[in-house]
C-alpha cells in the first residue's frame, strides 16, 4: 500500500495540492464535526447546570411553601422527586445489620449500589430508620412530567 504524498504535519500546508482522494476534504468535515460536538458539548454542560440549579431552587420553594405538586397549562404537572444516593462507609456494621434482619440475600457479602439504593427508598419510604453503617445523600429536584 502506497502512502499519499503528504507533507509532514509541522508545515503549515498539510497536504499535496496534487491530492483527488477526498482525504483533505474529509478531514476538514471532520475538524468541523469535531469543533461543533464540543461546542454542543460545552453548552449541554450549561444548559445541564442551568437545570438543576433552577431544579433545586424550584424544589426548595415549593418545600417552603409546602406545596408537594401542581399543574401548569401547556407546561406538566410539577412535583417534588428524592433521589437518593445511599453509601456504606461501615460495610461491617451494614452486613451485621442485614444478618440481624434476615436480609442476607440482598448482599452476599458484598453490596451491589442498586441494591442499596431500592432498600434505603424502601426503608425509608415506610418510615424506617437507615440500616446501621449505611448514609444516604438525599437529591431533591423539581420535575415536570408532560400532561
């Protein structure tokens, strides 16, 4: 396989003038597919922050004012959603806890993080205190579901 004749990337022309295989054109599409994605990139990330920022505001205004939901024309219905992010950092007192409980089979001795996560939404949601050796980091965002 003959290379084409390219002149070396240092210089400031990057190709043979002489070169038809569409290489140079291609790689400009691509250069400018590239530059466009990381400008999508760089404004998704601030759209992103702009979102849970107003997120977070909208929830704590709603939880000051004690309002749980409602609904806005041509916008959804509005609610509060935890999101809860549980963490072990006493394994030892957690896999105790579970042996107590007869819950053994929910983490042999290792703790899958779904797993954790569905058993504090559970614990909590039916009033129970966290398992011994287990925190949980508690997200509350605003969201809109579509009517």
């Amino acid at each position: 396989m003959t290379r084409p004749n390219y002149i070396p990337a240092k210089q400031e022309q990057l190709v043979d003038a002489s070169d038809t295989s569409g290489i140079p054109e291609m790689a400009k599409e691509l250069r400018t597919i590239m530059d466009q994605k990381q400008e999508l990139e760089t404004n998704l990330k601030d759209v992103n922050k702009r979102l849970d920022d107003l997120s977070k505001k909208l929830s704590d205004v709603m939880e000051s004012a004690g309002v749980d939901g409602f609904k806005v024309a041509k916008v959804g219905t509005v609610y509060i959603k935890e999101n809860h992010h549980p963490s072990t950092p006493n394994k030892d007192a957690f896999l105790a806890w579970l042996d107590k409980n007869n819950m053994q089979d929910l983490a042999p001795r290792t703790v899958h993080p779904a797993r954790l996560k569905s058993l504090v939404t559970e614990l909590l949601g039916e009033g129970k205190p966290l398992p011994d050796g287990v925190t949980d980091f508690v997200q509350r965002r605003a969201v809109i579901r579509r009517s």
